[in-house]
C-alpha cells in the first residue's frame, strides 16, 4: 500500500503518524494542515495543489478536510486510516503543542480547538464518514485506537 488516507480528530496523531508511514515506506507525506496554513487559503488554489500532489504514485495524506478534498484524495487512496482516539488524549495533545516552540498552533486558537475536539464525534465524525463512503465505498479501513495498535500496524507495512 503506497496511498494512505489518515484520518481523525485534531491531536489524535495524525501527523505522528503520517512521519512514520512516510519514513518507513519511503511515500512522501502530504501534510494538508501546512499546505492550508502556507497559501492564501482559497479553496481552488488549495484543491489545486492537492490534486498535483496525490495524483503521484506514493504519498501518505495527513488530514481531513473532507468536504473540499475527498472527491480528488480518497479515490487514489489505497487504504484509510482512522485514528479513533479518547476526546481527553487528544484534548491533552492540542493544548500541548500549543505550548511547544515551532508549532503553528497558538494559545489564542485553543478554546476554538478545544470546542471542535469536544464536538468531533457528534458534528465532524459523521460528515467525513459519509464522505468517505461517498467517494471511496471500497476503500478498505482500518480503525486504530491506541498507541500498541498504531504501533503494530507501522511495524505490518
């Protein structure tokens, strides 16, 4: 599998993990937080990178953004990857990287993060799952929820 969709709530790791998968296939990350935060923030200009970027052969994708990229990522995808993480892990991870020098994230922008991981299950959750279902029912996922299963799985590819 050289295609792989990551998928979760802020601070569930997925960009961890996307640096993972990446060092230990060789795929390169397409990390869809920094493209969004390093251009101007238009949608065509966004979709347009993305396109260029997960029409090569190998790539691991780090982020939702469901409703604007689905229909040009999960199509090429060989594989989603879910990380269901408890809402306090992730909680925890979002106001510790807000603290942690080099990080985009900033203290102004933690009550928002923190309103959209508390929300997560019950507003995003199902918007991306019927995406997903959308634009890639036979995509195969698999759903990680802990550390030892996200562990494993790197250590299958």
């Amino acid at each position: 599998m050289t295609r792989i969709l990551l998928l979760g709530c802020a601070g569930s790791g997925k960009t961890t993990l996307a640096r993972r998968l990446s060092e230990r296939t060789g795929a390169p990350m397409i990390d869809l937080d920094a493209i969004w935060r390093g251009r101007v923030q238009e949608t065509s200009d966004f979709r347009a990178t993305l396109q260029v970027l997960h029409a090569q052969d190998a790539w691991i994708s780090d982020g939702n953004f469901a409703a604007v990229t689905f229909d040009l990522r999960i199509p090429r995808a060989d594989l989603v990857v879910w990380l269901n993480r408890p809402r306090i892990t992730c909680a925890w991870r979002a106001i510790i990287r807000t603290f942690q020098a080099g990080e985009m994230h900033r203290p102004g922008d933690l009550a928002t993060v923190l309103r959209f991981i508390w929300n997560f299950e019950r507003q995003n959750r199902p918007r991306i799952e019927a995406l997903r279902i959308q634009h890639g029912p036979d995509v195969p996922v698999v759903r990680l929820r802990t550390d030892g299963e996200i562990a494993a799985f790197v250590e299958r590819l």
